[in-house]
C-alpha cells in the first residue's frame, strides 16, 4: 500500500487523489451502417457527466445518425458503455429527453400547450378532462423554460422559438439523465436562440444534466458548450474543449479551408 493510501486509511488524514468520474457515456470504435453506406466510422468519443457536449460538422456528416446509434435505435459495430445512476453502475439511464431536429407535432393541431402535456404525460383520452397533477406538473415544467402564462395558448399560435421550449420542457419530464438536442435552436431568430441556449446552460447547471448538444452555430457552441465533437464524413475530425477546437485550423479541419468563427454581437 502506498504512504499516502496507508496514511488515509488509518486516519492520518491525507487525501486520496481524486478519481475523475467515468464519463455517462463512453463510446469506442463505433460504426453505423445504413442501407448498405457505412454512415459512422470508428467513432471514439466520451460524453461527460453533467457536462454540455456539442456536436458539429457539415450536413450530412452523421450527427443525427450518431445521438440514434448512443440511445439504441440504430444497429451498430464498436461499444457504447453507460455509467449511470448516482453511483454510476447503472448500465443505461433511466430516461432520455430528446428534442429531435425535426417537429413530431403537427403545430396545426387545435391543442393547447396544456393539451399537449396532457396527451404526453397521461394515457387518458382529452375528453376525460386534464388530472390536476398532470396541470400542476405542465405548470412546473412551462415555469422552467420560462413560459408559464402560456399554458393555455394555441400551439399553432407559437413563434418557432416558443414551440422550441415546448419541445424542450416535454424532454424534460420525467427527468433525464442525458438530454439530446438536435439542432434544437434551427430556425428561430438571433434575439430568440441566445435566449434558448442560455436557459440550455441554465438546465444544464441547475439540474446537472448531461446534454448532447447539435449545432450548426457556432457562436452558441464556443460560449455553451464544454467539450466539442467535430465530426466529417461519418468520422471524428477533432475533439476537445471549444477554446482548442474552434480555432481556424480545427474548423478548416472540420468544414474545410476559410472557415472561421465569428462570435455574435449580443444586443
Ligand atoms: N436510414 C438511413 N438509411 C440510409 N442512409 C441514411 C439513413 N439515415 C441517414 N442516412 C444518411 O447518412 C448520412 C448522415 O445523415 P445524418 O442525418 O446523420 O447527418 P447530419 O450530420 O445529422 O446532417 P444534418 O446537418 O443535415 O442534419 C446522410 O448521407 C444521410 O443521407
Ligand atoms: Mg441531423
């Protein structure tokens, strides 16, 4: 036993070194095959605990592709190990939020934002009434991402930023242990999607929350993210922290000579 070990453990006390802890998702040599392309290739990545982890590259590069294979939904070669649980022997998380790139929710529908909590969090049909804690608890989620005077406005009445929070206060519930975001900000205004990101950092910070987080801006990605994955062509470019990886010769890695990064100008 070393001195510093034997010392701790008869009391002495010295500190033990402090081990890291794994990473909630650990994924080695993973590749993807679709209808006969092979889409990812020997993607090694690890996703920190509590951590937001970006992921960029060009359309097409296997972002998409990549947040399906970790939570299963595609078949895949190489190993994704998760550490879950507050002891971190849990071998997948209990729940995944996810906000897909794409609406799943026909925004014309005649629902209310609390009809469509309460289709997502009970069984019951509409016509049987709302239960009171399926309100009460649409009421805490809308309050997270700061829309709470809206639980009784149209969907189809929302700015694409709001129906956004919508999406993303329905990935919230029940409570994730890893939250995947693609491209969740797409199509929403400047004002409006540094609003997003900044409660994204929010969330993140609150509830220690461990998001995947796909853009293609990457402004918000230098100012919301911890650790960036570049991908291209199905493979990993470069990975690191923003600061290291949004440098021009990373990015030109990534998306190819003259691309730089432009911060934005807050208003
Ligand atoms: N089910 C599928 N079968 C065959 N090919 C697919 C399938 N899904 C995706 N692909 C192909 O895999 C490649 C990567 O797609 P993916 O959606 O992961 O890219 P992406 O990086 O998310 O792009 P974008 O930025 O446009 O969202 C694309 O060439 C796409 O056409
Ligand atoms: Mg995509």
């Amino acid at each position: 036993m070393s001195q510093a070990l034997s010392s701790a453990a008869s009391g002495g006390g010295i500190a033990l070194p402090m081990v890291p802890p794994p990473p909630l998702v650990a994924i080695r040599d993973l590749s993807v095959n679709l209808g006969g392309h092979t889409i990812l290739r020997r993607v090694t990545a690890d996703i920190a605990r509590g951590k937001v982890t970006a992921l960029i590259g060009l359309n097409g590069s296997g972002k998409t592709t990549l947040l399906r294979a970790v939570v299963g939904e595609y078949p895949y070669r190489g190993k994704i190990t998760y550490h879950c649980g507050h002891d971190h022997s849990h071998p997948t998380p209990e729940y995944v939020g996810y906000v897909p790139q794409r609406l799943a929710v026909d925004a014309r529908l005649p629902l209310t934002i609390r009809d469509l909590f309460a289709l997502a969090l009970s069984s019951r049909p509409l016509f049987l009434g709302i239960p009171r804690w399926v309100s009460e608890r649409a009421e805490h989620l809308m309050e997270r991402v700061g829309m709470a005077t809206l639980l009784d406005h149209p969907i189809d009445g929302l700015s694409g930023g709001q129906l956004q929070r919508v999406l993303l206060a329905l990935a919230l519930e029940p409570s994730p242990e890893l939250l995947l975001l693609d491209e969740p900000a797409a199509g929403i205004d400047f004002k409006d999607q540094k609003k997003f990101y900044d409660l994204i950092s929010r969330i993140n910070q609150e509830m220690g929350l461990t998001v995947v987080l796909v853009s293609h801006d990457l402004s918000m990605v230098n100012a919301h993210s911890h650790h960036v994955l570049c991908l291209k062509n199905g493979e990993i470019a470069c990975q690191g922290p923003p600061q290291e990886i949004l440098s021009p010769m990373n990015l030109s890695l990534t998306f190819g000579a003259e691309t730089q990064l432009f911060p934005h100008r807050a208003g």
